[in-house]
C-alpha cells in the first residue's frame, strides 16, 4: 500500500468502507442494487459509481474492498464511464474473453476475487458497489 492510500474514518459505518488516495475518495457501499440504482444513489450520496483511472487505482480498490464482484460506473455505449471521464484504462478478464457481451451485459463489474479483473453484466443484476467523491483540494 502507497503512502498515498489513507485509510479514513470519514465514513466508517457497518455498510460503508471508504479509502483515500490523491483527490478521490472511493467508498463500498455493501448493500445490493442493480447498476442504474447504485449510480443513482452514488449521484445523490457522494460523486459518482466509480471511475478507476489506472492500474494502480485498481490496486488499491482490490486491496481494500472485500473478494466481491463490487458494480463500477463503466457502460456499454462504446464502454464509457458514466461521470465522462475520458480515461481509457481497462482491467477486462481476458481469461473469459471480457468483455463478452452473454445476453444483455452492458454494465462493468470489478471482480476483486479475481485480482480486481473486470467483466461485463446484465445492468439488472443486483451487487454492491463503489462510489466516489472528489475533493477539490485534495486530500
């Protein structure tokens, strides 16, 4: 773990786990939404699903969130991040050819029991997720 990383108490609650690194606090949020409700509630409560920018970003998430499949806020519409940050970073699980597109997979999950590789889902699943919030100062 990075000097950067800090792990906070800004949001220690049973549901909630949070860490911070650079301008950008992410928080696991445990309880089970589908995808347009988790950006909903990640909208309404902090920043935004979670934009993870870099290898190194992924890192730190795996290392803190619990071995889950955890919703990111990255879609299919030629897979963009729902906040429109222009990051191209992709962590995709290439041992099961992800993104795969079985049925109607459009959302991005995190699997983070699988060193944080990601995958694609059908955006009615219901898992739990990451948020974000940024500080303009820094942290």
């Amino acid at each position: 773990m990075s000097a950067a990383m800090i792990i906070t108490s800004c949001f220690y609650l049973n549901s909630i786990k949070c860490f911070s690194g650079s301008n950008v606090s992410f928080v696991h949020i445990k309880t089970y939404m589908n995808w347009t409700e988790a950006l909903s509630y990640c909208r309404k409560h902090h920043t935004d699903l979670a934009s993870i920018r870099n290898l190194d970003e992924n890192r730190k998430v795996n290392n803190t969130i619990p071995k889950d499949r955890v919703w990111i806020g990255l879609y299919r519409d030629t897979w963009k991040w729902a906040d429109a940050n222009n990051s191209t970073f992709r962590n995709w699980n290439k041992e099961n050819n992800e993104p795969n597109s079985h049925g109607k997979e459009e959302c991005a999950a995190a699997n983070f029991g699988r060193s944080g590789q990601w995958e694609d889902w059908n955006c009615g699943e219901r898992k739990s997720f990451i948020c974000y919030s940024q500080s303009k100062s820094g942290v």
